[in-house]
C-alpha cells in the first residue's frame, strides 16, 4: 500500500470505530443521542483546533530556526 492509501484506510476504520461505539453507546441505555452529537461535535471542532494551531506552530518554529541561521 502507497502511504496515501495506507492512510485512507486507517481514517476508514477509525471513523467506523467511532460510529459503531456512538450507537452502542446509545443502544445499551448508556448515553442521549444529543450527548453523542456534543460529543462529536466537541471533538471535530478541538481536533480542527489543533490541526491549524500545530501548522501555525511549525510554521513559526520554522521561521525562526531559519533567522537564527542554526548550523548543525
């Protein structure tokens, strides 16, 4: 598998997993179907959080190891 693909799968069974514990969770009694959705919700916008926050990091970093001319 090229890495590209390697990836798709993993993101595949990932997401499956989510869904499957999502209605299970609801399916035993456990949990309200609105505190799945807060949950997903939550989680979707913290990981999109992070997601831009670590570019913007990196990116930084990056500049500044750069204009400090760092010589390994």
């Amino acid at each position: 598998l090229t890495e590209s693909r390697k990836y798709k799968v993993i993101t595949l069974f990932v997401l499956l997993y989510a869904v499957v514990l999502a209605f299970s969770r609801m399916y035993v009694g456990v949990h309200y179907p609105t505190d799945v959705l807060a949950g997903m919700f939550i989680g979707i916008v913290s990981g999109c959080i992070s997601f831009h926050l670590e570019k913007l990091l990196s990116k930084a970093w990056e500049k500044h190891v750069k204009d400090r001319k760092i010589e390994l």
